[in-house]
C-alpha cells in the first residue's frame, strides 16, 4: 500500500493527531489500525522534515500513554503499531525519541492479551530494526523482555519472540560497545530458571556473546557457569547438547588462555561432582581434572575441595566417572607430593578424616593413599595431627575390606616410623582398641598384628606389646596383675594367646623365632635373652602361651617345673583346647628341631624335654592330639632301647636363667587369674539365686 500524502497543518490542541487516525487507530479492525499507521508514520516522516520535535514528542506520548497503556485491548494494539510506524518514521533520528518510545512497549509485553503481547514484540522489532545499535543503552530491558517472550505460550508470540532475538542478536554481534557487564547480573537472575525456552535462549545468548572477538567470556564464567552446568541435566535434549556444547567450548579457550582465574569455579565444580545427574558429574571431573593439570600450583588454596570431589567421584556408580575420578586423584596427588610451595595441611587432613567414614572401599583406600604420602612429604609437621588422625584410623580397622586394614596398617606403620614416642603411641592404642572390641582381636587381630611385623620390626612388636600387656613400659606406671579387673586379665590371656598362635604359625616371624632359639644359649645377646624376659613375663597370663613359649626357647628345665604347675591351673574347655592345638603345632615344621632333639637319647636336656611333652599328654584327655603324642613319645622309647651306650653328649642348650623366680612369677599371675575366675563365679552364683527367689 503507498504511504499517503499528508498535509502538515497544526492539529488542535487538545490531540497532536487528527480524529480520524484517532478513530482508526482504535479500531477493532486490523486494516484500519494499519491504514492508521501508514498515516501516523508519513505525518512523522512530515514532522520530521519540519523539524517539529515537540509535535512528534506530543504524538509519542499520546500513543504510549492514551492507547498502549489504555483499558481497551483494541486501543493498545493501535498503540502499538503507532509507535512502530513512529520509529520507522524517525528513521535516523528515533535515537532522540527512544527514552519515549520504548517504556509503554515493553510494558505491554506482559499484557494479559496474548495479541497484544504480539503486537509488542511486532513493535519492539521494528524499533530495534530502526534504531539498531542505539537500543543497547536499553539492552536488559529488551532482554528482559525477550525471556518473557520465550516463556510465553502462544506460539505466535513465541515466533515473534525469535524473529526479535535473531535481530537483537546481530545489533549486538555487529556493535563494539556493547556493555557485557551490565548484562550478567541479569544473566544471573534468569539462569537459574528451569524454562526451557528461557534456558534454550540463555545458552544462545552466551554462545553468540562467546563468539564476539572483543568480548572476553571467560572473565565472567563464574557468574553463570553454576546455570549451564544445570542445564546438562534438562529434560530437552536440545538444551543438554547445547549447554553441553557450550561448555565443552569454554574448556577448550580456557586450555588456550594464558590467564585464567581458577578459584571462582573450583566452587562450583566441586558441587556439580555431587550432582544427581551423572552427565553433570562426569562432566564436573572433566573439569577437574583439566583444572588441575593446567592450574598447578595456583589451586593451593583449593587442594581439599578438590580433594572432596574427587573422593565422592572415585567411588561413583558410573565406570567412566570412577576412570576419570582415578586418573584425576593419580593427578592431584602427584601434584601435591611434588609441590615445594607450602600449602595447608589441616584442610586436607579434615577432608581425608571425613572420608575414611566414606561408605565405598574405593573412596576410603584413596583416603588413606594420600595420608601415606602426607606422612612421607611432610613428616615433621604431620607430627602435630596425629592426635586427631588416630582415632580414624584406628576405626578404619575394624573395617570389612582387607585391603583396607592392610592400607590402614601401612599408614599405621609409617606414622610409627616417625619416633619411638608414635610407635609406642600406635601399639597402645591397638591394644586398647583390642581390648575394646574383642571381636575385632578375634577376627582381624592375626592379620593386624602379622602385617605390622612384616611393616614394622616383628622383635620391636614383640617386645613392645609385651611390655605394654606386662605393664612395664618404660615411664609408664606399673599396674599389679593383682589389681587388675577379672575383664581385663581375661583380655591379656585372651591377647597373649593370639600372638603366641601367631609367634608358631607366621612364616614373617621366622627371624624372632630364631632369635627366641638363641635365647638361652651361653652366648647368647643381651638382646635376645632379654626379649625371652620381657615376653615370658606377659607370657604368663597364658599357661599353654607360656609352655610353648619355654619350648620354642628350648628352655626344657623351665618347661618341665612349668607342666607340674598347671596342677594348679583352672582346666576349662578352652585350656584344654589350647593344649591340644598345641599338640597339633609341635608336629609342624616350626617344632622340627624340638623334634630332632628327641633323638638326642643322651643329651643332658632330654629328660627335661621329655618330662615336658610326657606332662603335655597327661594334661591331655583321650583324643587325637593324645593318640598323635603318644605315638610319638612311644618311637623314642623303642629308641632309648635300641640304642647303645654313648658318651654324654654336652648340652647346646644350658638354661642360664633365674628359674625359680620365673616360676614364681607364673605362679602368681595365674593365681591372680584363678581368684578372679572364682570371683566371677561366685557373683554369677548370687545373681542366679536371687533371681530365683524373685
């Protein structure tokens, strides 16, 4: 339709427009609000070349405030579309009128009309058409408007919707001034929105500012990394491939930036590896692990966030996030073990402390790697944290996994290396834990004490944990056996018994038991006969422990006055189990010797030795263990008989010690174990009676 002549004459006073467009502008009929237009848009372009100002300000302000902003839906359509006909009017000069122009068309864009709210994107298209990049100075009030626009339900709004973004997207793409920072906070507001036409938008927004060469995205990704991140876990494939995609591309410029602050989003990573969402989190230790590759040194501050996520991905019920959880902690660690920059240990501790309640064996035998390596890094300063870490380990060996106590113990083993205080420390508290939890000594007491032996110095174990069952640590009180508490003394015979089951069974002991053998030589070391000292002692909570103790230190003299005692032992059913095991041990390869020595007919020993075993039987009721004994004290009697006289033989083992006063000491610990016992008994006695009488 052509643009119709208009006579520029001066209007009333009372309307800068004529009656007629009025009438027209008003109407229910499209055509005529166009035809009304067409005429509002050639008086501007009149007005316009007359330079009346005021006459084009008069007209703007009539359709923004009498018909946009009117109570007739009709009225605001034809507000509308003459103000678009207004700014196509203006032409280069809608730049001076944009303050007018644009508030009562963004106004309508949330008319409850929803042609209304089309008209208004019509309109705000033509404007932005017109005043190109002129309209950025109202950027986040258009922006705002386009979300409201994508988030509407009319599908004709929605197409006008992005017919305008599509524009406001090339005004910006074309522009060098565009303000990016101004924009982000608005950016922020509507990201977290879970719209998916919002969110289709956001990411086609940032991508197209991403790919402006004067804008530098990467300055501001923290402020809406979070909300991208969110959107990997949308119910529209679409939206997951772009903001996906989105993502992907801004790891590839921050792999090729040269300055890149890596704090803001170690924040929000660590967060998204502990997403629902398993794109999220793989794609969150992606991140990571890129992070920590190209960030080095300059994540110090963040070594434990870092190490938390990590620790949650590692034990993830996806293969491929628990691969790349693997790979990155393998990273980290490196990176933090040859780091010579100082960095904070007290964080990471907590993180790892935390960690070994970790419900995953995965998670929990990472913890424990990395406190290793802490202990070897920093060995000094890891000193002052023991206090607070033993505890955690000490649980953690009560845990299911083997392979998980073993780590345990390497991590118990090395914090013993630091001083002899530590090792004292360490072997204290597993005692105690023993005795705390009886169960534990029952089910893992055989692996924990065998592992720290091949770890540690098995003489040192030995020697220590008898000490400390024996109560005679050096600068430590010393506890009579008589004023311990029956529980207690039940404990040490229940603890001595498993160490001498391992003492005879453990290939890793094999070098102690040497040591044992010599112990009562003539010239044997001080260290040797002393360790028989301090271990007999302890010993001595356990009859059969301290019999079998006396014949793997072929003390046969101490052996046989021992036998004789046990006159005076309690024979229960589970002494009585001891003795028979221990019938079972001395046909192992362990007892070979002792068992050679029987052939030694005329040695000065053998009577001693024989006296020994033949007490052994006779402790023995008829059994397999009897018959397996007594077939073989029966060979050496045939033995003795057969053979012929020969020049006595001069013992190689020859007893050099305080023999009465070991028995003594037996004596009165297993006195001190029988008083208790009967106490026990007698108390269980009264509690049965007066139940009775209840």
């Amino acid at each position: 339709m052509d643009t119709p002549s208009v006579e520029v004459v001066s209007a009333p006073s009372e309307s800068p427009l004529p009656p007629a467009i009025l009438r027209s502008l008003g109407d229910r009929s499209y055509d005529k609000r166009k035809n009304a237009a067409l005429e509002i848009e050639a008086l501007i372009k009149a007005l316009q070349e007359n330079n009346d100002t005021d006459r084009i300000c008069s007209v703007i302000a009539m359709l923004g405030q009498d018909f946009a902003t009117s109570t007739n839906a009709n009225h605001r359509k034809g507000g509308l579309i003459g103000l678009a006909a207004t700014a196509i009017g203006l032409m280069q000069d809608i730049r001076l009128y944009l303050d007018a122009l644009l508030p009562p068309v963004l106004h309508c864009l949330d008319d409850p009309e929803s042609r209304v709210r089309y008209y208004s994107c019509e309109s705000l298209y033509n404007i932005a058409k017109v005043a190109r990049g002129h309209i950025l100075r109202y950027f986040n009030q258009i922006f705002d408007g386009l979300c409201k626009l994508f988030a509407d339900v009319d599908i004709d709004v929605k197409n006008g919707a992005n017919l305008l973004d599509r524009l406001v997207k090339d005004v910006v793409t074309e522009s060098d001034s565009f303000d990016v920072e101004r924009f982000i906070p608005l950016l922020q507001k509507y990201i977290r929105r879970s719209n998916p036409y919002i969110r289709q938008l956001l990411v086609g927004w940032i991508t197209v500012l991403d790919s402006v060469p004067d804008i530098n995205m990467l300055d501001w990704l923290p402020d809406f990394l979070d909300g991208l991140f969110n959107m990997l876990s949308d119910s529209n494939r679409e939206i997951r491939q772009a903001a996906g995609s989105a993502i992907g591309g801004f790891l590839i410029e921050i792999k090729k930036s040269t300055v890149v602050e890596f704090g803001p989003m170690v924040g929000i990573l660590v967060s998204q590896c502990r997403n629902k969402e398993r794109f999220n989190r793989l794609t969150a230790i992606t991140w990571v692990q890129e992070f920590i590759k190209l960030g080095g040194s300059r994540l110090l501050l963040f070594y434990s966030e870092l190490l938390g996520a990590i620790m949650h991905c590692i034990s993830d019920s996806d293969t491929e996030i628990r691969q790349v959880a693997g790979y990155t902690n393998v990273d980290l660690l490196r990176l933090v073990k040859s780091t010579t920059e100082e960095f904070e240990l007290s964080p990471l501790l907590q993180t790892l402390t935390m960690e070994l309640d970790s419900h995953h064996i995965p998670t929990r035998m990472a913890a424990l790697r990395w406190i290793n390596m802490l202990l070897e890094k920093v060995r000094g300063e890891m000193n002052k944290f023991i206090s607070e870490l033993l505890p955690a380990l000490l649980k953690t060996l009560s845990d299911e996994a083997d392979e998980v106590v073993l780590t345990n113990l390497e991590v118990l083993a090395r914090i013993s290396l630091l001083n002899d205080c530590e090792f004292q420390r360490v072997l204290h508290a597993i005692v105690n834990l023993f005795a705390e939890d009886r169960r534990l000594l029952e089910l893992r007491g055989s692996l924990i004490i065998r592992y720290l032996c091949t770890l540690l110095n098995a003489k040192s174990i030995y020697f220590s944990l008898a000490a400390i069952l024996k109560g005679t640590v050096p600068g430590e009180k010393i506890v009579e056996a008589s004023l311990l508490p029956p529980d207690e003394l039940e404990f040490r015979s229940i603890m001595v018994q498993t160490l001498s089951l391992i003492l005879l069974t453990a290939r890793e002991l094999d070098e102690l038991r040497e040591l044992l053998r010599s112990s009562l030589e003539p010239n044997a070391s001080s260290e040797a006969t002393e360790l028989f000292i301090i271990m007999y002692g302890c010993w001595c909570h356990n009859p059969v422990a301290t019999l079998a103790l006396c014949l793997m230190a072929q003390a046969y003299d101490l052996a046989s006055s021992l036998v004789t005692q046990f006159a005076e032992v309690d024979v229960t059913v589970g002494f009585l189990m001891q003795v028979d095991k221990l019938v079972q041990l001395l046909e192992s390869p362990i007892f070979i010797q002792l068992r050679l020595q029987l052939l030694e007919v005329r040695a000065p020993y053998h009577p001693l030795l024989l006296k020994s075993l033949y007490g052994l039987l006779m402790l023995l009721p008829q059994s397999t263990a009897f018959t397996t004994l007594s077939t073989r004290l029966a060979t050496i009697a045939t033995l003795q008989q057969h053979l012929q006289k020969e020049p006595t033989v001069a013992s190689k083992v020859v007893p050099n010690l305080r023999k009465m006063e070991l028995l003594e000491s037996f004596k009165e610990i297993q006195s001190v174990h029988t008083k208790a016992r009967q106490r026990i008994a007698i108390s269980q006695s009264l509690n049965l009676t007066k139940e009775a009488n209840c």
